[in-house]
C-alpha cells in the first residue's frame, strides 16, 4: 500500500498515486482529495521505498508505521507531546529499539510521525507489504536480469 503513496519535495503532505500520463504522475492529496500532476523534474519518493538506519541493517518504513500504528492502536499521535529531543528519543526507540542515533536525525522522526497521523487520517492502518506485492516484485526484477 505504501508503494503508492508519495511525497514530492516542496509541497506539503502526502499524496496517493492516481494515474500516469506522458512525463507526469496524476496525484491526489490525501488530506483535501484534490488532484494535481507531478512531473518528472519534482523530487518524488514512494513511502514503500524508504528504509529507516538502524544498527543492523535498514528497516522499511512500513514496518516502522506498522509498528507506530500497533503501539498506538490505529489512533492519531499528538506530535505536541514530543517537543524535547529526548521525548522524540524516547518515543522512536520505543517503536524501533534499534534505530541508528547518529544517522536518524529529529527531524526525520517528526517527520515520520506526521506521516503516520495523515496516513491514519486517510484511513490508511495497514502497512504490512503485501506478499503478492513481493513476488511480482521478484518476477519483474528476475525477468530484467534475464535480459
């Protein structure tokens, strides 16, 4: 579900993927519904391909939201609570124990969580990657290598 929602730098909010058309993306913002392209020049990132630093190795951020939303049952967060670096902190290792300090900045996390109020907002709780998501996945990327 997360490979069809987006950021686009410079605009605010997230947005879902609508359409494709010819050097532009067709998206809708989740929060007003209201449609608009982007083109290939904007910075697009899909939420699906973003990972988080921790220790080990790099956690996908839909295991991260899936985990937000398990701690804090579906519900919205009030990011006012988190003012302090520390409470930002405390509350991230609480959802991931493991993240990297250095290389996840507070910004980051804040911004995590305000992702994680619209994606709820949106009436989107489940961030579990879905297991046919994967094996088309692995069918594309073998059938490229194949070539």
């Amino acid at each position: 579900m997360l490979k069809e929602i987006l950021s686009i730098a410079g605009k605010p909010g997230l947005y879902k993927l609508i359409s494709y058309g010819k050097n532009m993306l067709v998206v809708e913002n989740l929060e007003t519904k209201k449609r608009l392209p982007a083109y290939s020049r904007d910075r697009i990132v899909s939420l699906g391909d973003i990972a988080i630093y921790t220790t080990d190795e790099e956690v996908p951020l839909a295991q991260v939201m899936q985990n937000i939303c398990q701690k804090y049952e579906a519900k919205a967060i009030d990011i006012k609570q988190y003012k302090t670096n520390d409470q930002l902190d405390e509350f991230f290792k609480e959802v991931l124990p493991n993240y990297d300090v250095d290389r996840v900045y507070k910004s980051d996390i804040k911004k995590m969580i305000t992702w994680y109020n619209l994606l709820i907002g949106a009436g989107i709780t489940d961030f579990t990657v879905k297991e046919e998501e994967n094996t088309k996945e692995s069918k594309e990327t073998k059938e490229e290598n194949n070539s």
